[in-house]
C-alpha cells in the first residue's frame, strides 16, 4: 500500500502535537519523517539511507511488521545535526516561519475579501 499524502497544514499541526509530546512517546515512520524534515516530509528511503548512514536513529521493533522511534531519540538526533549543519536547521526553521506568514497573510486577505463580497454596501 503506497503511503498516504500529507497535506503542509496536517505536518503543522503534527509538529505542533510533536513539541508538547513527552520524550518517551513512540513515533511511526510518517510522522518521523515529518519530524525530521519538517513542513515537507521526506522519503521513506531517504530516511532509511539516513539510518544506515548513522544520520538518524535506528526503530524499535515492536513486532514482525511494526517499526517505531523514540521521540526522545529523535529530539537529541535532531539536535546533534543542528549542532552539525546549524546553516541547514536555519534554513528550515526560517521556511517553516515564512510558510506560517503566507498562510496566515492569504486567510486574512481571503477573510476580508470575503466579508466585502456579503456586506450589504457591496449588495448596492
């Protein structure tokens, strides 16, 4: 089964469940993914080649076909490559920022767009 798209809103809203996450909870693959890479998840194989590299930490088995990572893990792995490439976690930090503004400056335009199109002045 091919894995399922994921909306840049829905990888928001998971990276804001992310951070108020304790560090003992166990993440499945989309999510890490989500969590690595931010806004954008990443390919499965990437992630994978990442793993055999060492980059990012390796899964739990919990049974034959059920993979998870530990989101404390996670956190000090993601922390480490910061420390390591602090230009890339600026980059992805300053794009995740400017996806917020756009999306926030288009719902506000679109609401005020929106309510001159039902006032009863436009009516006239």
């Amino acid at each position: 089964m091919p894995p399922r798209i994921i909306s840049r809103a829905e990888c928001l809203s998971i990276l804001a469940a992310l951070a108020a996450a304790p560090d003992d909870a166990a993440l499945d693959i989309t999510t890490t993914c989500i969590f690595f890479n931010g806004s954008i998840p990443m390919d499965r194989s990437t992630f994978y080649r990442g793993i055999a590299e060492g980059i990012y930490p390796a899964p739990k088995k919990i049974s034959r076909q059920t993979s998870r990572w530990n989101l404390g893990e996670c956190r000090r792995a993601k922390a480490a490559l910061a420390d390591k490439f602090p230009q890339a976690a600026d980059r992805a930090a300053k794009r995740a920022r400017t996806m917020v503004d756009a999306r926030t400056r288009k719902r506000e335009a679109g609401g005020r767009k929106r309510r001159a199109e039902h006032s009863p002045a436009a009516a006239e």
